[in-house]
C-alpha cells in the first residue's frame, strides 16, 4: 500500500460517508494530516490498527493472482447480463458451458465478444437443466432482487417460489454443482428485517448444500475504481463442505480512482477511448457548469440550489446524488442504469457532461475490446447492472482454490 491514503479514501476504504470521518475528526478518533493545498490524508503507518488497512497492507493479492485451476473447471451462469461476473471469472479459469439471459441485446453482446460462448435468450423458467445433472462443477447467478412472500411457515425452498431466487435454486436442485454462488444488492442482507436472508439461507440447507457465511465486498478493495458493494452468497455441496474451506479473496493494496479508470497506469495501458455518450440539455450544462470537481447541488449559489432543486430543496436528507461532479481523486460513485439521471447524477470529473460508454465500461472493469449492444440508453443499463469483472475475477481466483482443494480430495 502507498505510504499515505487520502482521507475521502479512507472513508471508502472504510465504507463511512464524509459526515461520519469528520465527526471522528472532531473526537480525535482518526485526525488527518493536510497537504500544502489543504486536502486531508493520513500516513498508512499510523493507521496500521486499523483491520481494514492492515488487511490492504498485509495482503496475499499476488499469491491469489498465481491460482490456477488443475483443469478447466466448468460453470453455468443465469442473468448474465452483459458478461461482467462472466468475464470474471473466464479470467480466472472457468469454461461457461451456458449463460441465460432475458435481455435481447445484453445477449447480442455476449454473442459479440464471445461467439463461442452458448447463450440462451429466454426466460430462465422455460430452461430444464436436467441434461447438466453432475456434469458441471459450478452454478452461479445475480438473481434480481424481487419481493419474496413469506406464504409457508418454514421460509425454506417452497416460500421462494415466484422469485428468481427460486430459479437458481431450482436450477441447483437439477444441475447438484459442486458449489454455488449467487450475488445481490448489499441491501438483501438487511432486506425485511434479515427474514429474505433467512428464506434463502433455509433454502440452500433444503437443497442440501452448505452456505459460507455470506459477506457484502467492497468493489473499491478488488482494483475496481466504483464504491459499489455487492452481497454475495456461498454454497458447497454437503458431501464436499466438511471436508475443505473456502477463503475470501484478499483487498488488494490500494484503492484505484478515476484518474486509474480514465488515463494510462496501472489499470489500463492507453487513456479512455472516445465513445458516444449522452448530452445535458443546456439549462442543466450551465448548471452542472459550476459544480467543482467532488462537489454537489449544495457547492451551487443558493438560488441555483433553489431554482435547481425544486419542491426537494426543503426536504430532509442529504440528495448527495444531486448536481453531482465525480472526481479524478476517488472511485466513482456506484454507476446507475443512466448517468445523466438528476437523482442519480455522474458528471464527468473536469468536463461538463455524463460519463460515456467506454468511461462507464472502464469504471465497471471491463476491456476496451468488450463492446455493448443496442441503443446509447441500453448500453448504459447493460453495464450499470453489471458485476465489476475485476471483483469477479478475484471472486473466481478464491473459487478455483476451492474446487482445486475439491479436486485434490
């Protein structure tokens, strides 16, 4: 890790808003140092008490990266969207054998960049996957997160019926891979008071697999330059579970930021490529015009933040979405499904218009070789909704070492 780490850093590392480092600045829990133009940051060294930090520093990230697979290990995806958790994990050695998705041009996307690939564009309830039974090793799948019934007492297999949860779990049920996984928001965790949880965990026991406690991951600790936070969920196989463990992948040293996403480094070797991207109408550029870099609707005069805000002005809350400039010095804000939406706002660092296609393709992870599909709108959506391939593939390094570890039983 680099010998300092600036205070909006670690307050992503940290996983805290900007509010709560400066009340722990005000009780001298954590003071930060100021350079010569007055930004704050720390020295690792005095922050190595921390777990978080001394994990980053501590890290095993490049023995992980030499994790090979003893052969390749073969895996059916569901909800692949544009091939993000995909990609992922082909990097670190899996062999797809099917990927399942709805979306029409998510799926001329997958066929694009990887034509060998089989895709099935269809509803995952009209797919038997009886003919896979005991013949691939690893299932996975982002189920979208749709309200679960708590019809049945037991909140087990039957109670997530009419989910897409239900599917994957159904698909379990007839492929019996060695493992599964499946990911979500951060929010299922805490979703209806922890019971959607409990429903999913009592239904992996029905199946007969083994759940690893699940853990949300910070994509900002996998080499991804976006503070999106992912739930994901762990399963062995009953037979398998006692007899090995599965180990969380490592954070790796330091947190990549905009400027690693946008310029050549250590992320990617050339500068951002052009690409379409939308435009603000005029109104709104002149607007976004004088938002500083890292700065909101409230670092505008207050009659702009009057006229631009509306009836929200007086509401509650902090609207940190709002009129919001990202900046070369942070990950991005967690991409939304359009960047130029005023709740959700991604304005360009030091040019004033949303990101384009290829910045929000790079801030995801994805290769400048990977191309999108469909209109300007569904490109957007196709990559908002993707899993950061960087934190997949470090995700798919720690489930090669438990399949190698299941290989060698």
């Amino acid at each position: 890790m680099d010998g300092i780490v600036s205070a909006d850093n670690f307050a992503n590392i940290m996983g805290v808003s900007k509010a709560v480092l400066q009340k722990w600045e005000n009780s001298g829990t954590f003071v930060p140092k100021k350079d010569g133009n007055g930004r704050k940051f720390f020295y690792v060294k005095d922050l190595l008490h921390v777990p978080e930090i001394r994990e980053m520093v501590d890290s095993s990230w490049e023995q992980e990266m030499e994790v090979l697979p003893l052969r390749p290990y073969t895996s059916i995806e569901l909800f692949a969207g544009a091939g993000g958790l995909a990609l992922g994990m082909e990097k670190a050695g899996f062999s797809h054998v099917l990927l399942n998705e709805i979306d029409h041009d998510a799926c001329a996307t997958l066929q694009y960049n990887r034509p060998e690939w089989r895709v099935a564009e269809q509803d995952v309830r009209q797919i038997s996957f009886k003919q896979f039974e005991g013949k691939v090793d690893f299932l996975s799948g982002g189920f979208p997160c749709q309200a679960f019934s708590y019809a049945g007492k037991q909140g087990g297999f039957n109670d997530t019926r009419g989910t897409l949860f239900f599917e994957l779990a159904r698909a379990v049920q007839e492929i019996k891979p060695k493992v599964f996984m499946g990911e979500n928001v951060k929010g299922l965790a805490a979703h209806d008071g922890g019971r959607t949880l409990d429903t999913i965990k009592n239904a992996v026991k029905e199946l007969g697999y083994t759940l690893v406690e699940p853990r949300v991951l910070r994509a900002i600790q996998f080499r991804v330059p976006q503070k999106r936070e992912r739930l994901i969920l762990i399963a062995i196989r009953n037979d398998l579970a006692d007899k090995v463990q599965f180990y969380w992948p490592s954070p790796f040293h330091r947190v990549m930021t905009l400027r690693d996403a946008f310029y050549k480094g250590d992320l990617y070797d050339c500068d951002v490529p052009a690409s379409d991207g939308q435009k603000y109408p005029l109104k709104k550029l002149k607007v976004m015009e004088m938002v500083p870099m890292g700065g909101y609707w409230r670092d505008l005069p207050i009659d702009v933040q009057r006229e631009y805000m509306g009836g929200s002005f007086e509401l509650e809350g902090g609207k940190t979405g709002m009129a919001r400039r990202l900046s070369l010095d942070e990950p991005s804000l967690t991409l939304t499904c359009a960047p130029a939406q005023k709740q959700t706002e991604r304005c360009h660092p030091i040019e004033t218009r949303p990101l384009t296609v290829r910045e929000y393709a790079r801030i995801q992870t994805f290769p400048d070789e990977w191309m999108f599909s469909g209109t300007l709108s569904s490109q957007y959506k196709q990559i908002g909704n993707a899993v950061p391939v960087n934190l997949a593939y470090a995700v798919g390094r720690s489930l090669v070492r438990l399949l190698n570890d299941i290989e060698r039983l």
